[in-house]
C-alpha cells in the first residue's frame, strides 16, 4: 500500500517535472522569437542608416561637383 502510494507521488512529481519543463521550453521560444524580431529590427535600421549614408555621399557629391564649376577657368 506505502509502496503504491509512493509510486503514486514519484508519478505525480514527475509529471509536475515535465510540465515545468515544457514551460521552460515554451519561455526559450519566446525569448528565441523575441531576439529574431530584435534582430531583424536592428538589421532594418542598419540598411535605412546605410541608406542614408548613401543619400548624404550622393548630396555631398553634388555638392562637390557644382563647386568645381564655380571654380575660376585658368
């Protein structure tokens, strides 16, 4: 009868073991996704920064072109 009953909880305290890790595996996930979205949000703002770099070198370089034809002929 002990030996039932002690099985019994061995049972239920190993079921209690697999839910609690199965809610460990679920909060990996969610911390997983998390740091993909957080991810790709930086690689997002990484290219509009680049782009941006490239709209300032573009203006810069017309800049640069219309000061060369201010410049005296000579």
């Amino acid at each position: 009868m002990e030996c039932s009953y002690q099985l019994s909880a061995f049972r239920f305290q190993l079921s209690a073991f697999r839910f609690q890790l199965s809610v460990f595996s679920y909060q990996l996930s969610a911390v997983s996704y998390q740091l993909s979205v957080f991810s790709f949000q930086l690689s997002a703002i990484s290219y509009q920064l680049s782009g941006f770099s490239y709209q300032v070198s573009a203006i810069s370089y017309q800049l640069l072109a219309i000061s060369f034809q201010f410049l005296p002929k000579g």
